[in-house]
C-alpha cells in the first residue's frame, strides 16, 4: 500500500497552494485516499500523478472542466457506469 500524507504534505510535494488542492477537490479533479480518525484527508502519490497529469493538459490548453470530464469518463467506463452531463 502506497504512503498515505496530510494536505500539508500533498501541497509541499506538489508545489499547489492549499486553496487549488481544495478547488481540485471540489471540482473532482483530485479525491483523497482516506480520512484519519479526526478527519483530516490523506492522499498518496497516486493524487501527485495525478496533480501532473492536469497540469501537463492545463498547459497544452485544455481546461479544468475537459480535465474533469475526461477524469470522470475514465473512472465511469471503469466502473462500467455510464455518465450523462449536463450544461
């Protein structure tokens, strides 16, 4: 099983601001591993994969709603569920 860290963790190995890491969580892009007894999210590395990943398609100029539908898709057709967006 991969390292688990604390939000204060991921934003130092990730270079983000406390604020995007809660942004990228509401908007779907990132979710956390598990939480600890008090709350507090972990993540692993695999959120740092992913962190990369959406900054390498930011900056090839694909927006954070594409980014977030194409993470989406990929976790549905994974599942095997099908997703329907709306807007």
């Amino acid at each position: 099983m991969e390292e688990l860290f604390k939000t204060a963790e991921l934003v130092k190995r990730s270079g983000l601001t406390r604020q995007i890491i809660y942004e990228y969580i509401m908007y779907g892009l990132i979710r956390e591993e598990a939480k600890t007894e008090a709350g507090h999210r972990l993540f692993s590395e695999k959120t740092l994969r992913q962190i990369n990943l959406i900054r390498n398609l930011a900056a090839h100029g694909y927006s954070l709603r594409e980014i977030r539908e194409t993470f989406i898709e990929g976790r549905a057709r994974r599942a095997g569920e099908s997703v329907r967006y709306e807007g």
